[in-house]
C-alpha cells in the first residue's frame, strides 16, 4: 500500500503509478479540489465522467461544516459523498493561514475565528491530524505554517521552521494513530528563498521515510520564473521513489511546467471557480461563455476535447445557460475545465510512456503562450 | 402522427399512448417544466433519467431569451437543448396575463413589458403561434386569456369568449404555416363557473377536431375541491380519444386526484421550485432537506424512490450540501422531485392497467391526506 511505481523518466518528467487505499492513480494528474467532500457543483458521477482519480477534501472547511464526527457517523469521507476513489485531505494550514485577522499563531498552533459562525478554534498539528484521521482520506497532509509568496527572508525562515517541528508533532500523532488505511506527506516550505527551501526538503527527509511529498506555499504571489526556479532547484534533491504534490497549482500552462520539471500531483480550484464564472479553457486560450459571439453556435466548446459537455451540447446552449443564469451552466463548464485539466495529465503520461514528451510539451506550450500574448 | 391509443379506462381514469414526431408518451403522465428550454439545473441527461417522458418549455421566456430565432439557428428547441424527446411548449398566456400592471390586454392581443429588460412586445394569437412554430415542440397551445382562480362571472366569461375568438385566430395561422410535425391543442377556461366551463368546452369542439386538448385557469386560486367540482364537471363531456392535459398542476395529490377524474397529462414547476429550496416529497409527505434531523443520517431520502439521489446519496450528505449552499443539494432534490411524480404517473397507469386502479388511488390519497393533516 502507498507504493509508487516509477515507470519512466524523461529528463526530469515522469510517469508512474500510485497504489492507494480506495485504488490506483496514473501520474502526472490533477486532483480537483472538493472543498466541503464535493466538487462544486459537481455529484461524484459527473466528476468520474471527467477521468479524474482522486479528490482533494478541504479539511478546515470540513471541520467547520459537517464536522468531522458527523463524517465519522456515516462511515468516513468516501462513504459520506459516495466517491468511491482516492481522496487526500489538506491539513487546513493554507486555509487559518489566510484568514488575516481572524488568527493569532502560536507554537502551539493557530487559534482562528470560524468563517461560518465566528466561533473561536484551534487547529494544532495533533488536531490536524486527528482531524484528518477521523475523515479518512487516503491521504493526510502535515499541518503547515504558509507564508505568503513575497514573504521576506525572517517570516520564510520561521515558517519552513515551524513547518518541520510541527513535522515532527504531525508524525507522532499519526503514528499513535495508527492508520493503516492512511498514509501522512509532508509538505516542503521556505518561501521563495533558495537555501531555505532546500533546507526544509534536507529536515523533511531527515524526519523520513516518507510515502510522498508535497511543495507548499507557491503559487501565492510570486511571479511564475520565481515558482519555476523553486522547482527546479528542489527536483533533483527530491526522492525519486516517491509522488511529489505542487499544492494548490494549477492553471493548464502549470501543470505542463510543472511535469517538466518532475512534479507528479497538482490540485487546484481554478478549474471549477473559473467554470462558475463561465470561463472555459481550450487549447486556443480561454473563452468567455457569456460573449454574445457564441450566440446561436452549433459548435462544441472545445471540439477537441471528449467531455461530456463538449460531446453533448453546442456553444449556443452553454451561452444561453450563463445569461439565464441556470446553474447547469456552471456545472458544464467546471466539467469541462476539469476534463481539460485531467486530460493534459493524461496526454503528458502517454507522451512521457512512449518517449515524446519533450518536443510535444514545448510545442504545447509555446502555442499556449503566443496565443495568451 | 399525433394518435392517442386508449388502452383502458377504470372509472374516469385512463392509460393511453400518445405518438409523437420524438416520440411516444404513455399517459397518465407528468410533464417536467423545462421554462428556459431547460428544467431548472437539470441536463436532458438527469431528466431522461427521471422517466420523463415529454418537457414543457414556456414560449414567453424562450421568446425573450434567447429569442425564437436563435432557437431556430440552432435547428429548433431538441436541438438548442439537446433533449431528444417529445416536447410542448404554452403560448406564453399564462406568463403575460400574470405580469399585473405590466401588461395591457385588448381583442388584438397583450402588450407587455419584458420582466428582463423592460422592453414593450405584443403577443397576439398570431406571434404566439408563429413563435412556437419557430421553436418546433411536437405540441403548441392556443394563445389564451387567463382569469384569476376567483374571477367574477363577468371577467371568466370575457376571457373564455376571448379565448374562443383568439382559437380561430391560433388555428388559421397554424393552417397557413402548415407544420406536420406539431399540433396544436385548444385550452378551456371559463374560471370556477360550472356553465362558461361548459360554453368553453362546446365552442371549443364546435372549432375541432383536435389531436389534444387542454383544461386552463385552475390551480391558480380556487380551492382544491372547487378544483375537482371543475374536472369531474367537464371529464363527461371531453372527448374520450384525445388526451387531456390539465395546466400547471401539479403537486402528488393533485396528480392521483386528476387522473381519477378523466386526465392523462400534468404539467408544474413545483417539483423543481420545491426541489431547489429543499422540499423533498415523500409517500409520508414532505421533508425539510435543511433539518437538523437529516444530520448524520446514512438513510436514503425516500427508501422506496429507484431515483437517481435517493439510490445513490445518504440523507446526511444532501443536508450538507444544502448547510453549504452547494448547487448540487438542488440538483438531487429537483431529481428526485420530478421522479417521485414520474412515477406516480408509471405506478397509476401500470394500476389502471391491470385493474387495481380504484383500491390503489384510494389509498395512496387517504394515507396521504392523513398525513397531511
């Protein structure tokens, strides 16, 4: 269990196999993110359709509503949404670390101010864990201190070192615990500063074996050369044998920077809010679903793509749902940005397998960016 | 085309079958309301799942938005919305009498102003019909004049001798278009006044034949039992090889209570509108999907429901998606709904097939009242 299964490298990009708990996931993939144990708007059905392998629950959110007792009551959070595949749950960190004014951090941890109903809590890397633990997700993530992304050198430091002493607490408690079913990643900070990250991954390791790893805190404010350096300074120090998680990253163009450089799991809510927004991402950039010119077209959305949205309805249809503002629109095109996300994992995997990733990513790419100029 | 099979009859209650251009609908039947040309956050896919055997779509918002021609662009109402199956759509009557202070009626026809954005439009029999060509369901109505549920003897008869003069106009005009793939059916009104329902229903067959017809202007008021006075008044006198749809009604009772009194097709939003507040109808009456009660409960919505949530989803986890305002809450209860008068339809006509008709309606509608009251 939590074996992962390298199948081929080139140069840093890599295809493999990850054995899970409620079943396999083919690398690179994205996860999309189901904040509450949902994807917005989507039933598990509709997320099944769009190939994806495995869902990202929010922990802080789920703490907060259901509450994790009442996920435990029905039997954990596969049984409770009915998604029957992998799920990893975050640690809730990115989410009291956002919540500027409404948290105060301690050693011990972060006491936070509830979204929902103002109450005051308190999320310890036991409790995350515990929390986590209770969820039942294939996958728990260490309890984090996030940083923003321009954060200057003292805030990066005190958080990539909190992060690895609450390492050493999250593990403790997970293995006093005693999950089988259950496997605990750490996840690497240090900001954008080189020798900081560098020593996060080296404390991280120390603190090892782990069954995966994840980099935190990018995707926060810094520019992208700035995360693309990160990544490449950390890849060839990271464990081979292992699955590496860009957290919260990304945008189409993301994932393919990232696989280059060797990352295997990304999640992220850009596919979904953009979706409810009506912005739907094709290979020639994005699309306004709203803009009068889909007016009356017959056409697919993306006529490449074999999503369920795009092999049913026509451009017309998706238009006219956004104006009369039926929520069917929202869910069509977040399927279809997921579809379109989860299929660029799919198709970087096969060109990785069969040895032609590399001209085929670079051509993808610079289409991407002169179209986005 | 447009033939009406009368399979059998158990006192007033019928089951037939109606051959359509898209298709066959076995009666009695429910109609979902698709108003925008689609039924609210719902794909063809989840309806035709329900059972759903034809959708209503409402020719005054379709002719607002997106506009009759953009329908037509896009090859008529099946194609714009994907759904394959028959469809019917009203004459807009119902929406531009109900739009008080908004509207100016004269013999010609109503001006209106539009609810979107405020532009003034006419709709006389002539554009209501030549709208509905436009759109392509298998059935168009006669553009009617609709009387409040309580209308004094002087306003029902004004609008049912109207309705009387603008069923000439309706039928000229859809003679000049000469449409083999739609019929048009005429509507009664005539209020809540026994002998203009009578006037209504001879001037109505004087102007015949008809492949269906009609029964307008109830369930908007009047109390059920001067509802039912209306029905069982008229059921003798309708022809019997034709089917007969009663408008915008309803909700489970009034389903069983019309088909025990002569009718074979419904229409109503209340299974959608209830749906998407968390109203879910269930054989013990209706459930607050937001209650507290739900909370944690791995029990289906309804145990005896073969629908799409209650088969799939546990009670707790559509409660939390209503606690956190997910879409997807109203998409599972709108289902649910919808299949719960589907197939009080299905299990009716399956009873008058076989005989047991009488014993079954009797009881389904004395459990019900006993737990309504």
């Amino acid at each position: 269990m939590f074996e992962f299964r390298l199948e081929r490298i080139i140069g840093a990009a890599r295809a493999g196999t990850l054995a899970l708990p409620h079943g396999e996931v083919r690398t690179p993939a994205f996860m999309p993110v189901g904040t509450y144990g949902v994807v917005r708007g989507l039933s598990p059905a509709d997320v099944r359709r769009t190939g994806a392998q495995i869902v990202l629950g929010n922990t802080y959110h789920l703490h907060l509503r259901p509450g994790e007792e009442v996920v435990r009551t029905m039997g954990g959070l596969n049984r409770f949404t009915t998604w029957d595949r992998p799920m990893l749950t975050d640690s809730g960190g990115f989410q009291v670390f956002s919540l500027e004014g409404l948290r105060r951090i301690s050693e011990n941890g972060v006491e936070f101010q509830s979204h929902v109903d103002g109450s005051f809590r308190i999320l310890t890397p036991e409790r995350a864990i515990e929390i986590q633990r209770t969820l039942g997700a294939d996958i728990a993530m260490a309890f984090d201190h996030v940083v923003p992304g321009q954060a200057p050198h003292a805030l990066a430091l005190e958080g990539m070192e909190r992060t690895l002493r609450w390492l050493d607490r999250c593990r403790l408690r997970h293995e006093e615990l005693a999950v089988e079913t259950q496997t605990l990643w750490p996840i690497i900070q240090g900001g954008t500063h080189d020798e900081l990250r560098m020593q996060s991954l080296e404390g991280t390791l120390e603190r090892g074996p782990w069954t995966g790893i994840a980099i935190g805190g990018l995707s926060v404010g810094e520019s992208k050369p700035v995360m693309h350096r990160v990544l490449e300074q950390l890849g060839p120090a990271l464990p081979r044998d292992i699955p590496r998680y860009l957290m919260g990253v990304g945008f189409p163009a993301d994932l393919l920077e990232g696989i280059t450089r060797g990352i295997d799991l990304f999640d992220c809510v850009a596919a979904t809010r953009n979706g409810r927004h009506g912005t739907a991402w094709l290979p020639a950039g994005r699309v306004n679903v709203r803009g009068a010119a889909l007016t009356g077209s017959r056409e697919p959305l993306d006529p490449e793509c074999d999503c369920e949205t795009c092999t049913t309805f026509p451009r017309g249809y998706l238009r006219h749902l956004f104006v009369v503002e039926d929520m069917l629109g929202m869910r069509l095109v977040s399927i279809h940005n997921i579809r379109f996300l989860v299929r660029l994992g799919e198709q970087a995997r096969a060109r990785i397998l069969d040895g032609t990733f590399d001209g085929w990513s670079r051509d993808w790419l610079r289409r991407h960016y002169a179209r986005a100029s």
